[in-house]
C-alpha cells in the first residue's frame, strides 16, 4: 500500500511541476487525473482537451516528451477539439467492446461540451464501456433518465476521487455501461497535494522526508527535461503519433 502511495504522490508532485515550470495545464486537479488514470492501463484510452497535460502524464506518457512539446511549441498541441472528446470516447469505447478486449475510454471533460448528452445517450444504448469525468455541476443528475449512474466526488480528493474511478472502471470493464463522474472542486479547500500529505503523514503510512525526497527527485526530473536539447529536424518526422 505504501507503494502505491508513494507512485500516486510522484505522479501528482510530477503533473504539479510540469506546469509550474512551463506555465501551462491545470495546477489543482492533479488528484482528479491521477485518482482516474491509476486504474487503467493499455487497454483503455483516453482524451481531454489541450489544455489537460496532467492526463497524459497521469495515463504514463513519458515527462521529457511531455515537456518537449510544451517547449517546441509553447502549448501542449497532442489534443483533441472539446466538442469531439466524448464522441472519440464512445469511439475508442466501441472497439473494446467488439474486440473484447477488457477496456475501457475516458474522456476528460472540463465544462461540458454540446456533444457529452448525445455521447451520453449513445453509450447508455449501446452498454458502452466508457467513462464521462466533468467538472460541470448538475450534469451527474441530469444522466440520471438515460440510466447512467451519476456520481458526484471532490475532485481535489485523491482518494474520493480514486474510489469512485475504481468502481467505474471496474463497472464497465464488468459489462456495466458507462458512468459519469462529477468531480467539483470546492472553494477555500487545502490544496489537493497538501490534503494527500496530510492525510499519508497524520495516518502513518508516509513519513514527511519521504515525501520530500519525491519532491526533490521531481524537481530535478523536470529541470533535467527543461533543459534537454531540442530534437533534430529529422526526429520531428518520427512518433508524430502516440498511444496513451
């Protein structure tokens, strides 16, 4: 157990980093995207918008290429349009299905896009093995008449958010359908990596100079990928596409 929470602190203290360092992603939610991704694995996908680093890190996709293309182009540009992320899901959601294959999409969402209810309303006629994580409140009533089970979880709650994930993901890997999780993020709340260490230390699981030397590995990991050279030319022809 203290294994695991060791990898989910690195994570969360890597995504954190990241966008300290070069200035873009969504510092904050770093729980939201490590509670998901941790249960997942090459069998599932998948998708958000630019603006959602954190998934990509949090689903495995190696740092320094992450970092790489922040600094290359000065924004994360391996994304998908908002509007088509719950549709690519359904999508990726339809091939586990008829290949059997155990996995399962996730779409990361933010606000709602027009498309999430007609995706929503897809996956629940069709008992896809899919996953709807929004930010937009209401939205886990509002499935309620398509027969989608609506949860509701603090999204700066490592461990709210990676109980609710972890019954979802186990939901449609069973054959269950879809699920949408509604992840708020209350005002005037600890900050999500300060709530995990306070929760690891004042339980005993972690001891604070074990964190702080994630911390300290962390930094240096990020500084190392910072100051990488860039590619060379023919190098920017290669892995233009990557599966995470």
């Amino acid at each position: 157990m203290t294994d695991a929470l060791r990898g989910a602190y690195r994570v969360m203290r890597t995504i954190r980093a990241v966008a300290d360092r070069v200035g873009t992603g969504d510092p904050g939610e770093e729980a939201l995207a490590v509670g998901v991704c941790l249960h997942l694995d090459e069998r599932d996908a998948i998708a958000g918008t630019h603006r959602q680093h954190s998934r990509r890190i949090a689903k495995g996709v190696d740092v320094r290429a992450v970092v790489a293309e922040v600094r290359k182009h000065r924004r994360p540009v391996a994304a998908d349009a908002l509007g088509g992320v719950p549709l690519l899901i359904c999508g990726a959601a339809i091939a586990a299905q008829q290949r059997d294959t155990g996995g399962v999409g996730v779409a990361f969402l933010g606000d709602c896009p027009t498309t999430t209810l007609e995706a929503l309303n897809l996956a629940s006629a069709w008992h896809l093995p899919a996953i709807f994580v929004t930010e937009d409140p209401g939205y886990a009533d509002r499935v309620a008449g398509l027969g989608v089970p609506g949860v509701v979880v603090d999204g700066s709650d490592f461990f709210a958010v990676h109980e609710a994930a972890g019954e979802a993901v186990g939901r449609a890997r069973d054959g269950g359908g879809p699920t949408l999780i509604e992840a708020g993020f209350p005002r005037h709340v600890e900050d999500c990596l300060q709530r995990f260490r306070t929760r690891v230390t004042d339980s005993g699981e972690l001891r604070e100079q074990v964190l702080d030397a994630i911390d300290a590995e962390v930094a240096r990991l990020v500084e190392d990928s910072v100051a990488a050279p860039e590619p060379a030319l023919p190098d920017l022809e290669t892995g233009v596409y990557v599966t995470y």
